[in-house]
C-alpha cells in the first residue's frame, strides 16, 4: 500500500536499485563457492609396474595381504551324510500280496525280528503248503521204512527193497529241511494261513515306510523299499576330494565336519575307505568316511563341509582373492613399494576357497593386492594402451620430422 502511493519515477527507481542488489547478491554467491578439487593423475606403466601417484585415491581400495611360508593348511571338501551302510536294512517282500497290518512307523525303534507289517500272500501260503506237504510224505516215508526193515529181518523182501525204501525216506526228509526252512526264514509257522509277516533283520530306526493298508505288493524288482532300518548312532560322510588332497585322506586319518544347520558346532570323524578310480565327469575321488551321531542331531543327506589339515612343505600361502587369470596363466600383482604394482605370472599348487598355495613366482614376505585386484589388473591394461598410444605418436612425430630434415 505504500508503494502505491509512490510517483511512477521513485517506482522504477527502486525497482533498478532492488535488481542490482541481487544481481550483487548473485555474483558475491558465486565468488564464495569452493573450488572443484583438481583431477588426480592417472597412474602410468613404467618398467612393467604400474605406478599410482602419492595420495592417489585408488590406493584406498587395494588392500594388500603378506605371503606366509605354507606349513600346515585347513582344506576344506564338500560332502553329505548318507547311511551307515553296514548298519543299515532295506526291507522288500519275498512273497507278492496285499497288506493287512502295519506294525512299525517311522522314527519307532524295533528289534531284529519284530513284524514291521503283515500281508496276505496265497504265495506264502503255496509255500506252507509245500513244507506240509513235505512233512507227510516224510512221515509216510518214515513208515515204509520201518515196515521195509521188518520184513527184511523177517527174510521176506530183498535187501534192495530196504535200500530203495531208505533211500526215499531220506529225500522226503530233506524236502521237509528245504520247504522248512524257506517258511521259516519268513516267519512261517505249520499252520497254513498265507500270512507274511514283513520283519526287521537288525535292531534300529524306521526311516523310511513305503506302504499303506491295503496296499498290493510285488516282487518283479524295482522301486522303493518298503521300510528302511537303520541304526542312527553313526553314519557315513561322503567326502569329493581332489586328486592333491588323497594323501591327507587315508583311511584312519582325522577330519572336522561342519554342519551349516550347526553353527558354531564342529563334528570329528575318521576316513574309513577310499574309491580306487576318479569321477570322470567332477574329476574327484570319493572319500568314505564315519562321524559318531550318539545324540542323532545329524541327519541323512544334510550337506557338510569336511575340513582336513593337510602339510605343504613348499610355497607360501596367500588369500584366493590376491590370484587373477592372465589368459591361461595364474597370475598376482606384488607390491614393491607403496603405490607400485608388479604383475607376476605364478604357479598354484593348491586352491582352495579362501587360500591358495603359491609353488613357483613368489616369496614369503612378499606383499601382493589381495582386494579389488580386477580393478587393479583393468587399470594396468588401460595404462598400458595409453602408454603404447603415446609411444606410437612419438614414433610417428619422429619419421615425419626425418622426413622435413632429408627435404
């Protein structure tokens, strides 16, 4: 309101005066901004080394590790859990039939010799039928030797008859062993009641039950068990070793077993066998191997890492994040002074997931990048096209100032 009442002149005078002061304003702001930093120098190829400049901020980002003489290193394996084998049953039928009954369940502990399930089998009861069957006609041959060996005695057949007569008795009594003996290896009884009784042939665990009530069963072969039992208080460890790790992995020596599902928590186990030929298609060497489960806190089939202590008389040990590839060739850039680089070709006699052993092209004591080594490998390669870049040019400056001197 009190500009209104201003003349049109004192208007545009303060009107003038108020852009200046901002325009003022404006020009003092941008005198008082900092200044950008300026560009650090790229490092530069000299002698086959890399070298950055003092304070270059790449330095920051490539930590670097000491080689250390190799001794004794922990080498680490993939392996699994299986079941103990030798402790270990799998149940098929012997009969065909239909299930009447199951008796067992997993996780229930049985006995050797407890039913697990009962099936009608017409198979099994054929089979009873041919052990009683055998019975009588050995009792039968029983009686027709006595009365054969009466009549002898008596003068009254020949001793032939006798022979002949003994001789049946004693086939009919050894078909009465044979058809015996397969019914009882079954659980059969004298009676003939086609019932099969599935038993456990070791005391343990029920881990696995393939069947239900009902249920018809064959024997043609093929398929799942129909129960597993296993006894849980030890089992296998299935360990992939490499060919460089066999001598550390005979049978007898120890091994720590880690389990993902266990932090914290290291299992000791021992090399009970090793196979005799490598996996064409993993080119690695099974490795069998017993670890105690008293308290059944393993399981079948859990993944593990096997860790086993193996002794390198030769090379250094350096971080595997220190190593690169140089087309085919290993490859690692030791740091001969602060912020100099040199790339060296070398030789691996083991890799492993967080070590690698050095054999051949470098020394214990020795500093090497062992953090952004990519970046430090792509940084040499730009340095070194930027160098050969500028020695084409200067090459090319001095043909053309040959050729104005010789005009």
């Amino acid at each position: 309101m009190a500009l209104a009442l201003l003349p049109a002149s004192a208007l545009l005078a303060t009107a003038v005066a108020l852009g200046a002061a901002a325009l003022l304003a404006a020009c003092g702001d941008k005198a008082e901004a900092p200044a950008a930093p300026p560009e650090a120098a790229p490092p530069i190829v000299q002698n086959n080394q890399l070298r950055f400049p003092p304070g270059h901020p790449q330095l920051a980002l490539l930590g670097t590790a000491e080689a250390r003489a190799a001794g004794e290193l922990t080498v680490e394996l993939p392996a699994r859990l299986v079941w103990n084998e030798e402790r270990t049953a799998r149940i098929y039928p012997a009969f065909a039939g239909r299930v009447t009954a199951i008796k067992a369940d997993v996780g229930q502990t049985v006995k050797a010799g407890a039913p697990l399930a009962l099936l009608a089998s017409p198979d099994f009861g054929a089979a009873q039928a041919d052990t009683a069957k055998a019975r009588a006609d050995a009792s039968l041959a029983q009686q027709n030797l006595r009365r054969q060996r009466e009549l002898l005695d008596a003068g009254i057949v020949a001793r032939k008859d006798f022979e002949a007569a003994e001789a049946d008795a004693a086939r009919a009594q050894a078909e009465v062993a044979r058809a015996q003996a397969r019914t009882s290896l079954y659980g059969g009884g004298t009676a003939v009641n086609q019932q099969l009784a599935l038993a456990a042939t070791i005391g343990g665990v029920v881990v696995a039950r393939n069947v239900n009530p009902g249920q018809e069963l064959r024997t043609d072969g093929g398929g799942d068990p129909v129960f597993v039992v296993t006894d849980p208080s030890t089992l296998w460890v299935q360990i992939d070793a490499r060919e460089s790790d066999v001598a550390a992995l005979r049978p007898g020596a120890p091994f720590a077993l880690v389990v993902p599902s266990y932090p914290g928590v290291t299992f000791q186990g021992r090399v009970a066998a090793a196979a005799d030929f490598i996996d064409p298609g993993t080119r690695t060497i099974k490795i069998r191997g017993v670890v105690a489960n008293a308290d059944r806190r393993l399981k079948a089939e859990m993944l593990a890492t096997a860790r086993v202590q193996e002794g390198f008389g030769d090379g250094v040990a350096i971080p595997s994040d220190a190593v690169t590839l140089r087309g085919t060739d290993h490859a690692v850039f030791v740091q001969t002074e602060p912020g100099v680089f040199e790339p060296r070709t070398v030789e691996i006699g083991h890799e492993g997931p967080r070590e690698v052993i050095v054999t051949k092209g470098l020394k214990a004591g020795e500093k090497v990048a062992a953090q952004n080594v990519l970046l430090l490998a792509r940084q040499f390669q730009v340095a070194q096209e930027e160098a050969g870049g500028t020695d084409a040019a200067a090459a090319a400056r001095k043909a053309e100032n040959g050729k104005e001197a010789a005009r």
